[in-house]
C-alpha cells in the first residue's frame, strides 16, 4: 500500500513547529532543547476561553494540526480526521478521580466533557469545521503503528486524504510513575492516496527487520518517551531528504515497515 | 466511496442489563421487562436508575488474573455467552491467531481502577496493585479481549465517547479490505463508574426516572453498562454488515448539532455505502439517549434521511445509555429484530413529545425485518449509523 505525504506538522521539545524541526533534524549534531519541558501551545484554532481551559494534550494535538495546515493546499474541513493517542489527557482523569476521593465528590462539567477521548477530535472539528468522520484511537505504546494502519485503510477505502494526529503528554503525580510519558508531543501528517502537486513523500507499506531508532541521544530520548515521538524516525528520515525502511513497533510486537521516498 | 460487499456476521452476543446474551435479550424485550432500577453502584450516593449487570463480583482467576476490574469481567462474562470464545477459537483455526484483528469501543474502559486506586493514595503515590497498563488505559480493554482469546494480530481501541463500538464496524471492514486481518473481533464494553455517574450529573443530563425517550417531559439518561462482540468474516451468511457511515458534528462539544445536520450525514454515508434505498430500512434503532436535546436532533435527522414512517425506537428504556458499549449493544439488538422478526417499543415513553415527527413505535411487534439502521452519536460530535441484516 502507498500513500503520500502532503504536510507535516510538529510540537515537542526542542522541535516547536515543523519548518524548525527539520532545519535542525537536518543538522549533524541537532542542538538539544536548554529545558527537556514544554511551554503549553497556544493553538490559534481553538477560541481564547477554549485554549485558557483546554488540557495539554488538546493543546499539542491542535498545534501540531494547526503547523500542518499552514503548508497543507488540501480542504482540512472536508478531509476525515484520525487521531491518535495511547493516554490523551490523564491530567483531567487525575482531577476527576482525586475529586471523586473526596466526600463532596464535585466533578466540573468541563473536566467531564474534556475527559472523552476524542475532546481534541471534537475541538478539531468545532474549530475547522471538519464534518467528515474523525476516529480516535489508543494502542498504548502501538498508538502510532494503529493510527497509521487506520488512516492507510481510510485511504485505501477512497478517501483522497486523511489527517493523521498523533498526541501525548506526561501524566501528573502520581499517576506518572504508573505511565511514565516523559515529555510532550504532538504530530500531524497530511496523507493523501494519490501523489498531488505538494507531495513531499511517498510512504509504502513494507516488511522491516527491526525498529528504527535516532542516533542524536536527546532525539531517541524523546522518540522513546513518548508514543507521539515514534514518529520522529519518519520525519527525521524526510528532514535529511534520506529515503529509508522506517521500522515501527506496533501494539501486538510487530514491526509495521513504511518505506520514505522523498519527493 | 467505495462499494465493499456486506461483512458477513458469524458469532455475535450481548450482555447488559437485560441479562446475558440474545435469548436474555430477546425474552426481556418480548415480556417488556427493563434492566434499569432505582439502585446506587458502589458508593455512589445520587438519586437515579441505573442498568447494572448482575454478577460481576467474582474476580478474574488464572491467567486473566492480573487483568482483574469491573470492565474485564463484563468482558469475559460477555465473551462466554452464545458460544462466541468457541466461535472465536474455530477462527483462529481458520485464519490463525495473527490474521484476526480486535476492534473495541470503550468510553471509560478501566477507568474505575483509577477512581479505586485515588482512593487508596498514600503519600501522593497509588498503591502498588494498581495496574493502569492492564486494567485501567483506554487501549486496556482491546488488550485483555485479545489475550482471553489468544489472539496475536493487530489490535486497537476505539474511543469517540457514545459513538466508540458502532465505529468499531467501520474500522474493521477497512482494516479487511486494506488486508491488515482477514476476519475482525469488533465489540465494546463499557462499565458503571464514578466519573460518568457524577460526570452526567454534572451537566445535569442524568433523569431521576428511568429514561424516557422521546416522551414529551423526558429528562435525561439513565446510566447502564454492557459488553457485545460480534465476529466479521468475509463470504456470504444469515446476518451482515450492509453499511457503515460516519460524520462529525463540528458543532459542540457536549450537545447536538440541533437541527440533525451530522446524524443525517452519517445516516446517508451508510446508506449510500450499502446502496440501500431509505425505504428498504424496516427499523431504525435510534441512539435516543432521553436527552432533550438529542432526540430532538436525532428526530430531524431521521425525518430528512428516511421520512416519517419508518418504525423507530430507542432501546435506552430497557438497557439504559451503556455509553461506549451502546453501539454494539444496539447492534447486537438490531440483529436480534432481524433474527427473530421484532420491532421493540420505546419502553417509558408515556406521552410521546408531540414535537416529533418520526413513527416512534409505542407497542411492540412482531413482523418480518430484513435491515435495520442503528445510530449512535457521542460527545465531540462523534457519529455513526450502520445497517445490519439479511444482505
């Protein structure tokens, strides 16, 4: 199966938007982030009283659509929407759950209608109008190799694009040392069915022997804290122009291959 | 779009508070019996009827053990009714443990291990026993179901609220033709817990009564829960998948699009994928959640999309709103009127809301159906229709 790759979008440490990340993915030696942390984005999508109280994974799932919009020429608001996260936003799971330990028991209906797992999904849709079907889906440390499964299958069964968003954050004490997401990221890729004006890739579908890694230190630290960040082979791949057998882990411990042509 | 040939359905089952699998199912709906009762699950203290199922105190054993919660025993409890582990074992025979893949739709999933073990915190940790890999993530659930199985292939949860385990059927049907599996596990299970009890609440969409739908003074939800599984193969049978469409609302976070616009999109995207005539749907098992808003919404929906003559109903006044698991229950109910030719009333409805226009059916019958459209929606504006039946 082959699709190809029309924008990328990116958040995470030291990466803040696409067109950095791959000046300094590019690099021999890519400078590491001064803090591992992450400034909260301030996507422009969603309303200002919506970013004030928006989780965190909202927040990067949007910023990292809305990078890839900015070079995107396809009509996001008719385009199906995948998005893709092992925990989403466990910071509201931690306040409902410590609000309910207590006698009064006082959920915010904020925090509740936040805690489904597809919120960023419905505030994608909210704020571009997209009405065509949005799916979100969790496969813990395989959320990437399941999303990407399910947007080529969206392809395959006729959609002319589909965007990919992939998203997580770290959980608050103590649920951090049960799941111990290091940093936060966020991705969105563009993908079409058909090769279009601004293809920057072909992606296929391919047998791998072994799950790719990153030789910069801080970069494989990211890629391994992460289940957003295991996407970061395949865009590292794209920002050296290197075409290559990028190897995921998938959910079930098999490896998911995805060949890169760089256009 | 693309035409795919219907799925056909080889093993299928529910377990609600109706009971454990299709007779329990069928008999309650025959008599006019509810699940729901004016009962509290576990300390919770608010004033409502919930759909609980009974018999989920015994702990998983074996094996199963570390995967022990209230989500997992709905599970395996479900997954022993109507022959479906053994129809899943003749499968694995067939295709192999690797070429099945597991589609599930949970809401909350585990999510009371968590509420349990904030509980139980000391010194701001959670206790050791507390397993959110296994017993509390959203993916969890799609996890354990493969593992009491034994099945290896890919695997995958699906997590748009109410809408969770009817979009399971399209994921599943694409993942087939896209050849990632060659015959799908879809289902959903989604448990009674503390966030979606107070949560509801919270928005004030939880009914003091058993939920009324489409009744003029309905006031809200009931909460219940459920587990259904339901086996996708290729090639010809009884029972199939016709259909499956999706939308979004892009409207609100927690309320319909109140003129129906995203239901009637998702309504339309299946019909179309089955290339089905709006006249060839016998009955519509609404999503019909009592909220006044949503059946208002839904009634538009199915007005412009079929007219006002096809027999609908909700069935939340028998089952409660099961949340994630509601897709599959209503799919698992929808092929039981199919099967067993019946046309279910909407239980609770008293006066119907003279504001809708749809048939909503007030008596219960028995008459030959061939297709049924079934709608679920969820928050985020999350929407699927699917068609199951005779293909």
């Amino acid at each position: 199966m082959t699709a190809y790759l029309e924008a990328v979008g990116l958040v995470a440490p030291g990466l803040p938007a696409w067109e950095e990340a791959r000046t300094i993915m590019a690099m021999q030696h890519p400078p590491a982030p001064q803090s591992p942390g992450c400034t909260p984005p301030q996507p422009q999508l969603l309303p200002a009283n919506e970013r004030r109280r928006a989780p965190l994974s909202v927040l990067m799932a949007l910023q990292a659509a809305e990078d890839a919009m900015r070079r995107t020429s396809i009509a996001v608001a008719d385009t199906p929407a995948v998005f893709a996260s092992s925990d989403a936003a466990m910071a509201i799971i931690h306040r409902i759950s410590s609000a309910l330990a207590e006698p009064a028991r006082i959920v915010s209906p904020t925090d509740f209608h936040n805690s489904v797992h597809n919120a960023a999904a419905g505030y994608w849709g909210i704020a571009a109008r997209a009405t065509q079907s949005a799916t979100t889906l969790s496969a813990f440390d395989g959320t990437l190799a399941a999303g990407l499964r399910e947007t080529f299958a969206l392809l395959a069964d006729g959609a002319p694009a589909v965007l990919l968003v992939l998203y997580d954050v770290p959980p608050p004490v103590p649920l951090y040392e049960k799941r111990p997401i290091e940093t936060a990221c966020g991705v969105a890729l563009m993908l079409t069915g058909e090769r279009v004006p601004g293809s920057v890739a072909r992606l296929t579908l391919e047998e791998a022997r072994a799950e790719s890694t990153l030789t910069e230190p801080w970069l494989e630290t990211l890629r391994r804290g992460n289940p957003a960040a295991r996407a970061l082979p395949l865009l590292s791949a794209l920002a050296r122009r290197s075409d290559q057998l990028i190897g995921l882990r998938a959910e079930n411990g098999a490896l998911l291959g995805i060949r890169i042509q760089c256009l | 779009m693309t035409r795919s040939p219907p799925l056909s359905i080889s093993a299928w089952t529910a377990t609600s508070a109706l009971g454990r699998g299709r007779d329990a199912h069928a008999r309650a709906l025959i008599e006019g019996r509810s699940g729901l009762a004016q009962r509290q699950f576990e300390t919770c203290t608010l004033d409502c009827w919930i759909g609980e199922v009974a018999g989920l105190g015994e702990p998983l054993g074996g094996a199963l053990a570390p995967w022990d919660c209230r989500n997992h025993r709905l599970a395996q409890l479900a997954l022993a009714q109507d022959d479906f582990a053994a129809s899943v074992a003749r499968a694995r025979g067939r295709y192999g443990n690797s070429r099945i893949g597991v589609f599930m739709g949970t809401s909350t999933s585990g999510i009371h291990q968590a509420e349990l073990a904030y509980r139980q915190r000391e010194a701001n940790r959670l206790p050791a026993s507390f397993d959110h890999r296994r017993t509390s993530c959203t993916y969890s659930i799609a996890d354990f179901v493969r593992t009491s199985l034994g099945l290896e292939g890919t695997s995958v949860a699906i997590s748009t609220a109410c809408s969770s385990s009817a979009k399971v059927f399209g994921s599943a049907r694409r993942a087939m033709q896209a050849g990632f599996c060659d015959a799908a596990l879809v289902g959903g299970v989604d448990s009674l817990c503390l966030t979606t009890l107070h949560g509801f609440h919270s928005l004030q969409l939880v009914s003091r009564e058993a939920c009324r739908p489409a009744d003029a003074a309905r006031d809200g939800i009931s909460i219940g829960e459920a587990a259904g599984f339901v086996l996708l193969e290729r090639g010809a049978a009884e029972l199939a998948l016709l259909g499956d469409g999706e939308s979004s609302d892009a409207y609100h976070m927690s309320a319909p699009e109140p003129n129906g616009r995203g239901a009637a999109q998702a309504m339309c995207a299946a019909l179309r994928r089955a290339r089905l005539d709006p006249k060839q749907i016998d009955y519509v098992n609404l999503h019909g959640t009592a909220t006044r808003a949503n059946d208002a919404a839904e009634d538009k929906a199915v007005c412009s999309v079929l007219g006002a003559d096809t027999p609908v109903s909700s069935t939340k006044g028998w089952t409660g709103h099961t949340l994630g698991a509601a897709g599959i229950l209503e799919a698992v109910i929808s092929l039981l009127c199919v099967e067993r030719g019946l046309l279910p009333r909407s239980l609770n409805t008293r006066t119907l809301d003279p504001a809708l226009r749809a048939n909503v059916l007030r008596v219960s019958r028995t008459a030959p159906v061939d297709r049924v459209m079934s709608n679920s929606f969820g928050f985020g504006g999350s929407n699927c229709s699917l068609i199951l039946g005779r293909p």
